[in-house]
C-alpha cells in the first residue's frame, strides 16, 4: 500500500533538476522523461521511481515467467528494463557476441518512493513504512543545489566495425535477401570507450538537453547506467487497449527553414523509407494478434512524419484489444524483441543480425518502462543511448539501420552516422 500525496510545482524544469541530483544517492534510480513532448498517449512529463524496495534480477532463462509471477505477486509500481537477449527466452537462439558492459538479461525494482509530474501537479508516492519520510524529502529536494558539471575527462571513442568492414556486412545481409531468407533486417554497430571515467548524470544532462526525445531515460542500477535520449515507443498498455509505435525512416535536420521542410519531404515520400516502415508495421500488426481481442487490431496511423531536435523520423501507430485470457506479461513476450529492432521474418533475422553484428546488443534495442498496480505499462525502445559500466570503466553506445532489398551499403553506413551524432558529441 502507498501513501499518495500532492504539491503543486512552480517552477518544474528546476524542480526536475533538483529532484534528479537528489535521486543520485540511492542505488536503484530509473527517471522517464517526456520532455513535454506532446501526443496523445502521454501520462506523465516526468517519472521518478528511486530505492527498491523488492526486486528481480535474472538472466534470459525462464525470465518471462519470473517476471510474470514478480509482477502479478507484487501488484504494485514496478520499474526496469528488458534487454535483447530476453529473446533466448522466447525462441531457440543464442548470444555469443562480446560483451563489455555485462548488465543482467532482465531488471525490475519495487520503488519506496515515486515522483509523477504532469504540468504542476506532482503526486508523491511512499510504500507506508515510509511515508513519514515525505516531508522532509520534499524539503531537501528543494534545497537541492543546481549542479554545474565539468568534464572529468576526454574518451577515446572506438569504432568496433570499421566502415569497409559495415559495407562487406551489409553486401552479405542484401545476398540473404536475394535468396530469400528476410527482407528486412535492423543491422547495428558498436562505438566504445575503454578506461571510461564519466559523470552519468552530466551526460544525461546534456544528451536530453541536446535530443530533448519523449522517451528519454535515466537509468542506474549501483555501477551501471542508461542515458537514452529513445524517441520510441515500444508498447503502452491502459486497459484493454494495447498501443505499438515502431519508427522506420530518419533523415537529417538542417538549420535552414528550407532545407529542413525538403528534408521532411522527401522522407515522406522516399519509397524505399516507406516500404522499411510498412513491412514493420505489418510484423507489429502480426505480433499484436496473438493476445488481441478477435478483428481489434487496427493501424491508426501509417508512416507519419515527426520531427525531433537531431532527425526527422517516420513513425506508425498499430492498437489493439488484449483479449482477457492474456496477461500484461503475455504481451510482452509475443511482441520482443520489438519489430523495428530485428526485422521480418523475426526468427530468422535474429539468427542471421547474430553471426554479423560484433557485439552482444545487451540493453541497447531492449526496453526500458514501468507498470502500474493496475497492470497497465509503458515500455520506450532503447536507441540513441549511452551505456556504462562504472565497474569496469566502459562506456557504449550502437546504432543502427534497417537494410532492405534497396539498400545501399554506404548510405546505410552514412545514416549510421548520423544517429550516432548526438552521443559523440556527448561523450567528446
């Protein structure tokens, strides 16, 4: 049981800042942005959920189920993430890529203390044993110094796929299109920083600052941390109803008001970024099916265009009616890995993405989000992300792009690139 108490907030862009450098003295922090960007599906600006209470950490085998049976025991506030490698839970597959940042497969925390803002209206919620603590909390809170960082040093950004090694990975995954293994495939790559001595909220300070993406995140579990600045939807479920909103199709921002709106255009109308779109949607639309009411799912909006402070990007809305005999981790589990992160047919793509991509995805193109003690949640895609591992001092981030049959190995290359832009500038 919570206690729920309410504040209204004069000034809360400083009250986030304050509220985040609080949170840092607790082990388990997860932070939901969504920068007041505004869309329909929004519930909250902001979430803060700190120190847990109770717990799940599991690699992939049987994970689903732990989570399932955490969820539906505990019938509270839940917050964590799902990493990629959950799907050698769900299918026979593997990962045997290296991996430097060694986070667990799955993570979960029951929070003593949630902070929902939405405009000036923050709701306070304590588990009751703590509840005599919100007072004084708030008082510190607000107290809370402005931190002004500096830059404790400069990384060594490495490149794990050097690009003529991109483009001969790219020729392969075209000749398994040819011969009809896929048509459609998400192929990432790997930057990295050995010896890594950073400040993770400084970093997510400015990644927010400069990406400003609805579903950005911090992240941290001890010694290791997510900053994503994600402006994906995985999967939001209130109610019955179930809503998926895969991206497919990005192209650059430009200073000039001109060039910008042809930048726009064109990837409206770009015939290869819509096909990469649709055949996503399609593969959303066939996942939703398996826990959906008979004839409930439905595409409510097909490759709109939304534009972002990096990139434009082309997104879809697929909803549906989950049908009663599923749960909410039902859902979860027939629907990830998210489409926009693998490729069509799913299976098949997971095995062929594996033996050519270098590094084991972990965290990256998992999901990060929450669920409520109704069994609602919300779940973001975690792209545009910067990974660290305190412990052992390194520092990642991926990116990556989808290749189609129309694909051309440097222009894939190239959009790589340009994804990748605002964590470099970050970290350098």
């Amino acid at each position: 049981m919570r206690v729920s108490i309410h504040k209204n907030i004069s000034d809360p862009k400083r009250f986030r800042q304050q509220l985040l450098s609080w949170a840092q003295q607790f082990r388990e922090v997860v932070f939901l942005d969504s920068n007041s960007y505004t869309q329909q599906y929004s519930s909250f600006d902001f979430i803060l959920a700190v120190d847990a209470f109770t717990s799940l950490k599991t690699d992939y085998f049987n994970a689903f189920e732990d989570l399932k049976q955490y969820q539906q025991n505990t019938k509270d506030w839940l917050f964590g993430y799902l990493s990629y490698d959950l799907k050698n839970d769900i299918e026979a597959l593997s990962s045997e890529n290296f991996d430097g940042l060694d986070f667990p497969d799955l993570f979960f925390f029951q929070p003593k203390k949630i902070f929902l803002l939405k405009e000036n209206q923050l709701e306070i919620q304590y588990l009751l044993f703590c509840d005599d603590e919100v007072e004084e909390d708030f008082e510190a809170i607000e107290k809370e110094p402005i931190d002004v960082f500096e830059s404790v040093n400069k990384l060594e950004i490495k490149q794990r796929v050097p690009k003529d090694l991109y483009v001969q990975k790219v020729q392969k995954m075209l000749e398994h299109i040819q011969i009809g293994d896929m048509y459609e495939a998400n192929f990432c790559m790997e930057f990295y920083a050995e010896n890594a001595i950073i400040n993770p909220l400084e970093k997510f300070q400015k990644l927010n600052e400069i990406s400003q993406a609805p579903f950005s995140v911090f992240f941290k579990n001890n010694k290791q941390y997510l900053l994503s600045a994600s402006p994906e939807r995985y999967l939001k479920k209130v109610g019955e109803t179930i809503i998926s909103q895969p991206i497919k199709g990005t192209s650059k921002r430009f200073l000039d008001l001109e060039e910008d709106e042809n930048s726009k255009r064109h990837l409206e109308n770009d015939s290869k970024e819509r096909a990469e779109n649709i055949m996503i949607t399609d593969l959303v639309r066939n996942d939703l099916s398996h826990t959906a009411q008979k004839g409930s799912v439905a595409v409510t909006e097909l490759c709109g265009i939304y534009s972002f402070l990096q990139v434009h990007q082309m997104i879809s809305t697929v909803t549906s009616k989950i049908d009663p005999q599923y749960s909410a981790i039902d859902v979860l589990k027939t629907t990830f890995p998210m489409g926009s992160m693998t490729g069509a047919p799913k299976i098949s793509v997971m095995k062929i993405i594996e033996n050519l991509e270098e590094t084991k995805r972990g965290l990256y193109s998992g999901a990060v989000g929450y669920f409520t003690p109704e069994s609602d949640f919300d779940f973001n895609v975690v792209i545009r992300s910067i990974l660290y591992n305190q412990e052992n001092n390194y520092v990642s981030f991926s990116v990556g792009s989808a290749i189609t049959a129309q694909s051309i190995p440097e222009k894939e290359y190239e959009e790589c690139l340009l994804k990748a832009k605002a964590m470099h500038e970050v970290l350098k």
